[in-house]
C-alpha cells in the first residue's frame, strides 16, 4: 500500500509498504476514504521537533476492512470515524472525559494514517461508525471530526465559551478557525478572530467571527482590550502553542476569564508572578476528542455545520509532498489528501 513517511526535515515521501493486519484481538484495520496534513506535522517538516523515517498521519477516515476478535462495537463494512489518540473509553480517566488519557492508550497518537490503509488499536473505544455511508460531500467535514474540529471544540469547552460571552481566538489554523466554529455553536455572543490573513479572515467569518484582530502581540492585545471595554475576553482559544501566543492568550483574557490552549507546546514557559495575578484560568493540553465524536458526527450529519471548508487545498496521496509545501509556505490552510 502506499504509506507517506517522513525522512527527515522538509522531505516527505510516498512509499510503497506492507499492509496492516490485526496484531491484538482489539484492533480494527480500516481502508481509508482520505485522510489529511496537520499543522502539527509542521513541527517535524521545519526541522523544529526530530523526525526520522517517520510514517505520518493520524486524521483519519473510512471503512472498517477487518476487526480482531475482542472488537465488538464496530464491525466490517462501517464507515467510520476516529480520535487521533486511541482510547478504550472505559477506563476511569476515559469515563471522565479525557480519553486522551486513557491509561491503555499506548505510547501515542494512532501513527500513519496518511495511507491508504491504518491499524486503529482499541478499536471499539476509538471508532464511532456514522447512521450510515455517507454522501462524498460529507466526508471532508466527518475528516475534520477526527482532530481539528474535536480540538477546537475542546479549545471552546475549556475555554468555558457559552451564551453572552465574548471569545478572542489567538491562531487563524484549522484549528483556530475550527475553534471559532465551536464557539458559535456553544452560543457566544461576540467571537474575535486574531488574523493577518483575508483567506482565513473570510473563513473566520463565515464559521461565526463578529471581529477580526490584525495585530499580534501586546498590540494584538491592546486591541483585544479596547474592543472589550478595556476587560478581555470572557474565554480565549490559544491555537499555536509558541510563547508568544499563549501570553498573547492569557493578556487578552480578563480577570476570572477562561483560556483554553491547544497549540502543540514549544518552549512554552509561564511566567508565575504574573500568572498569579492575571487571575486567569488555564486548561487544555491534547484534546480528548472521542468524548466530543458522537456530538460532531450528528452535527456534520445533519448539515447543522461544515467543517470541511476549512479544507482549501485538495490532492492525491501521492503528491502529499506537495502538500507539505503548500502548508508550509501558507499557500493552503488545511491539505485533504484523497486515497
């Protein structure tokens, strides 16, 4: 099967490997309908994190092929969708709604689903089979459920977004404007976009945004201030994870305000005498997003949201290379690779 793997820093490929059996009786092996690139993968691309002969992927959707003998939720021949974190959800910290914890998750993200086939471990926790085969129209925005759109609802939910709130979202990625998705949807009143970019800023409105920020920084944060009657926002979506953004988030959020970080975390230090004044909430980290699946298919089902448009640049799996150029230099915001 053909497989993306990454060599090493801005050199991806497309390789021709074996394809995944069962190894424990709670797998499930799906042939994928498409899968896509995350900003995440950017990290390891721009040499930032260490990559070496990596398989790449872990958004991910399709066809239940073949299930191990302990799989029982989940059968062959369902369409379905997966969390980028495999999880049982029955164990007490799944349970609790932070099946990112899971504590027989294994050593990480579910690898290498840009392919044309994956081995989803814990499958019965994992997958959420759709009512149904869907339309083809739908398949982009059920891809978006398997972690973009799972993380910025999250995002929105630890950021406490509810009605009459005002929400500054700090990154104009999948993510971010995925987040500004969420917020609408959880009923806030004002959402402000933080972006220096007319696509995404177009797309920000579209998903929800009332107010869109240029400005980055302590100037991103003045303004944040002004149009907020000098107080911040009520919850802050921290989409990046540098330094620069999550201060950015936390300056822009008011005293007993809610940030909700999701941004992958690099050299990210707080400094305490100031967290300890600002009076701000902190939570987030990888998000749980099987707690949110079951919630997100419906909606995409019913056409209530469309989080595939986030999706502006559409390739086959072996020009994936490409892709991973195009992310990178920002020419396209999110990458569907089709299989």
């Amino acid at each position: 099967m053909r497989a993306v793997v990454m060599y090493a820093p801005g050199d991806v490929r497309v390789d021709e490997t074996e394809r995944p059996t069962i190894v424990e009786p709670t797998d499930a092996v799906i042939k994928l309908a498409a899968t896509c690139i995350c900003g995440s993968d950017l990290w390891p691309y721009r040499g930032i994190d260490k990559v070496d002969h990596q398989a790449m992927g872990h958004e991910y959707v399709g066809t239940v092929e073949e299930v191990g003998s302990a799989v029982h939720n989940v059968k062959v021949g369902d369409f379905v969708v997966g969390s980028f974190f495999s999880s049982d959800n029955t164990c007490e910290i799944c349970r609790s709604g932070y099946q990112t914890y899971c504590v027989h998750r294994g050593p990480g993200a579910v690898p290498g689903a840009q392919a044309d086939f994956a081995r989803i471990p814990n499958a019965d926790g994992t997958l959420v089979a759709t009512p149904g085969q869907p339309t083809p129209d739908l398949i982009p925005s059920l891809l978006a459920a398997s972690d973009v759109l799972g993380t910025g609802w999250f995002a929105a939910v630890a950021a406490e977004v509810g009605p009459g709130k005002t929400v500054a979202v700090v990154g104009d990625g999948a993510v971010g404007l995925l987040g500004v998705l969420a917020a609408k949807q959880l009923g806030a009143e004002r959402i402000i976009a933080m972006s220096r970019h007319a696509d995404r800023q177009a797309l920000a409105r579209k998903f929800g945004a009332t107010d869109i920020v240029e400005e980055r920084g302590d100037a991103g944060v003045a303004r944040i201030k002004e149009l907020t009657g000098g107080l911040g926002a009520h919850s802050t979506i921290e989409a990046v994870g540098t330094q620069e953004s999550m201060m950015q988030a936390i300056r822009s959020t008011r005293a007993g305000g809610h940030v909700g970080y999701v941004g992958v975390s690099h050299d990210v230090s707080l400094p305490g005498q100031e967290l300890f004044r600002s009076g701000v909430h902190l939570h987030g980290g990888p998000a749980p997003v099987r707690r949110f699946l079951p919630e997100l298919i419906q909606l995409i089902w019913d056409r209530t949201i469309d989080p595939g448009a986030v999706f502006d640049l559409t390739l086959p799996i072996d020009q994936a290379a490409e892709g991973y150029r195009a992310m990178d230099e920002r020419r396209a915001t999110k990458v569907l690779l089709t299989v």
